[in-house]
DNA sequence: CGACTATTTGACGCCAGTCAACACCGGTGG
DNA sequence: CCACCGGTGTTGACTGGCGTCAAATAGTCG
C-alpha cells in the first residue's frame, strides 16, 4: 500500500491510526511507511456480521478503515455485552497478535470495511522497529484503559450518566481523527448497540435518550449525535478525559 | 514469621511472573534473568494505602511481592470502582511503562510487598529481547481480558454470579502461582472490597455471601475463601477461563 | 402498499440500594 | 480484669432505578 499525502488524502485506515498516534508521541514517516507495508488484503463486512469468533487461532489482526466495530461476549441467556466500540483508525484485534486466541468476538456494528494485517509482519515490527512496536503495544493498553473506563461506568455510574459518558468519549476518539467534535459526530448504530455497550436495556435507553433531549442536552437520532450542551453533557457522565491519554510524550 | 518449608525456593515476585509467563508460553532462563535484573528496589505498603495516584508521571512500574493490591477510581459521590484484582507475580501498572502517567489508582487492599522496576530497564528489555517484549506486551493484554470480563461482569451478570465469577477467577490465577486452588484459597481483604470490585454494594455483597454459604457452594470468612462444590461456583458463574489464555504457544 | 425492523411509551415487578440497628471481635487503657 | 471502642460483618424493613412485558408508532425497503 502507497502512503498517503496531501492535505485532503481521504482518511484510510493506516492514516488514521497515524493520527490517533501523533496524538500521543512522535510517528516518523518511515515508521508510518512501515505501517502500511504491513497492511494486507481489504474486506467489506455488513452490519451485524462476525468477523472474528471468540476462540478462534488468530493469523492476522484487523485495522478498522471504515464504520463500527464492537468487541463483545455474550451469556448463556442470550445478554450481550459490548466491551468497546471501535472507530476508524482502530487496530481493533492487535490484541490477537498476542493472545494468539481471542477470548470475545469481534463484529460488525454498522457496514464496515477492515484490511488484515499478517502477525508476521508485527513480528518483525518487534523486531526491527522497537519505538513503533511500543507505540503498538501503547495502543493495546489505550484499549485497556478505555475498557476500565467501562468497568467504571457499568459499574458505578447511573443509567443517564453511562449514556452520557459513551459519547462524551466517542465525540473525543472521533475529534482526533476529525471525524466530530463538541457539537456532534456521526454514529451509524441502534439504540439497542448503546444498550448493549452501556449495560442496560434498549426500552431503558431509549427513556433516557429522552431524557437528555428534552433537557436539551444531546440528542441521538437517524445515526447522528448531536450535541446541544458540551459542558452539561461532560457534567452529567463525570468525563474526564485524562484516560484517553492524548498528550504527545515519548513512549 | 512462618518457616519456608519444603524443596522450592521462596515465591518472589519475579519466580511468580516467570511461573505466569511460562503457563503461556516458553521462557527461557536467560530471559528470566534479564526480568530479575530489571527489578529495583523493594518497598512494604501498608493496608489502605495508595502506592501511585491517577495523574502521577511514572518512571517506573510496580511488581507485586506479596499480598493484594487494586486498580481503581473513585466518582465524585465517593462511588469506588476497582477495575482489576492483582495478586503476587503481577506486573501491576506495566501499563504505566507505555501510558507514563497513570489514569487510575493502584492502592494496597491488604499489607503488601512490591519492588520498583525502572523504565529505562523496560525499554533496554524492547530493544535486546523482543521475545520477551512480547511476553511483557502479552502480559498487559492478558489484564485487558480479564477487564473485559470484568466489564461483561458488572454489565449482565447477577449480583451472585458476579461474586461467584470473582472467585472462581481468584481461583484460577492463584493457583498458577501454586497458591490456592479448586479447594480454597486466602483472601486478605474485606468484603467491601468485594462491594468495589463487583459494582455492588457490601450490604449486598454480604446478603448474597449469605446465600453461598447456605447453598454450600462457597465460605468466604477470616480472608479465608473455601470453595465446598467448585462446580456449582462455576454454574452459577457461568465461568470459562479461556480470558485467562493459559494455553503454553509461541507469542 | 405490506413486511419488517427500530423506536417509543405505559404499566407493573423485582433486584439491588438505602437506612438503620445490632452483633462480633481484637485492641487499648483504666 | 473489664469497659470501651472502632472497624467489620449481619440482618431486617423499606425504597427506587432499571428490567420486563406488551402494544402502538415511525421509519425503511422491496
């Protein structure tokens, strides 16, 4: 894969993980050359399909170039947690390089499109590449701190404030990309996706998405969030973004 | 304090990682070395008390020696959410080594032994053994799943199966390190402490603690866990250790 | 238009939270 | 030796946030 340039270049995935890590450190162009080099064949996946099973052995790992990705379990019962939504940019199974064996699935949450990269060549990242190889691993912890963010949430945090928090924090990651900002962003998913990623019911969210819109807070319709107050928005998750950890020190 | 017996060396906190590293994969005696040569100074933590503050700039990571520690935040109501249970031979905040400045507390629940491993020796260890890079790498995933399942915890699971689940966990990954198993294993906390990492309450946790003794599945009593039908804790768990990847393959 | 999915709303129930009182236990000092 | 104390565990009565069930409405696509 060729590298893009230019100020318009449309937003790959490869690029758009390069700006989620200039976010955080310095990413030389060799190293983002790496990056792409190691990017293989592209899919198109639609809505609601698997695109990894939990157990499967693991060759490659995806790279998010287009739409919504969830990671999540399921109990014998049927209930279905979602454990992160991904976003463009995501290299959303690097974990799988690792664990060889993924313990959840991983699937489509709107229609998407994804590339493979061969754990291969994320070997020989490790190899050859240490700092692009920790700003990798930086990326799987990033993921781990999201993931305790949601402990925090399902955990502690009132049915209205978890809603809350999920878009606060979408609105961030997908600030970062310049895919939205304070007023708004597009999220291609169904309230049952926010249900599912919250811990709560769809008839439960849909109350309090009512909620937030009749205090003119945000409002979440036809796959668009937007945001009429930021600051009473951030008041009501308790986000903080310091989790997010988008400051550029050398890693 | 008590006499060692027996043939095997004391557990430190190096012989205990490299007994979790090698449930997973090979490790040979030279990297296991390096490990001991990256460990720095030891420090005994008090019950209760904080061992790195969320914002703290680190620069270095904590390797528990003995006794029980947390990650966790608080919410302004004073809500406190712990995000992960660690027990001896864990690499507590390795995220720390990427993320340099810590999103979450990392506190002692019961009287503690650590030691402090500079980062500098953590970086050297990426760029002249990446094999066990990617073993530390695989170390932090692995913390990541056990959060997932934590968040799948707190998001579906009942207030029983989410203290069964915990034990049924505790179970597991102590007896890597030949310190419990299917039987019973010591617990030197307290049943709040159960509350905060289960996002409930310990009027609750102690109601359904109740419930598993009268069942006579499990005793948690004097930081003493007694496991009297392990499959019955696992049923109403609904536990598959397949998140705690210990499955020997070359990473 | 019809079939289907997603959203919305209301009525009602229950699991876990809240509040409060009491028991237990080891430690401390009179 | 006992009285006292603070921390932890235990129990009961009551509450409420969110789940469950069900039905109506809106939106979408062939």
């Amino acid at each position: 894969m060729k590298l893009q340039s230019g100020v318009s270049a449309p937003l790959t995935g490869v690029s758009a993980l390069a700006l989620k890590l200039r976010a955080r450190d310095t990413l030389s162009s060799e190293e983002e050359q790496v990056l792409c080099e190691a990017v293989g064949e592209t899919r198109e996946i639609r809505p609601g399909h698997l695109i990894v099973r939990a157990g499967d052995r693991l060759e490659t790992s995806v790279l998010l170039e287009r739409g919504i990705v969830a990671r999540y379990k399921d109990l014998a019962g049927g209930e279905r947690q979602i454990q992160e939504l991904h976003v463009i940019g995501d290299f959303v199974d690097l974990h799988g390089f690792l664990l060889k064996r993924l313990d959840h699935n991983i699937g489509a949450v709107s229609s998407c499109r994804i590339s493979l990269v061969p754990h291969k060549g994320l070997t020989r990242i490790t190899e050859e590449h240490p700092h692009l190889a920790r700003m990798l691993w930086f990326s799987t912890v990033l993921d781990a701190s999201i993931q305790r963010e949601t402990i925090l949430s399902v955990g502690r945090r009132s049915a209205i404030a978890r809603i809350a928090h999920l878009m606060c924090e979408l609105s961030t990651r997908l600030g970062i990309i310049g895919l939205g900002d304070r007023r708004g962003f597009p999220l291609p998913i169904k309230q049952l996706d926010v249900a599912d990623a919250t811990g709560l019911t769809s008839v439960h969210v849909n109350r309090m998405l009512k909620q937030l819109r009749d205090e003119e807070i945000m409002t979440f319709r036809n796959g668009l969030v937007t945001i009429h107050d930021w600051d009473r928005l951030v008041a009501t998750a308790e986000f903080d973004p310091i989790y997010l950890h988008i400051e550029r020190i050398p890693r």
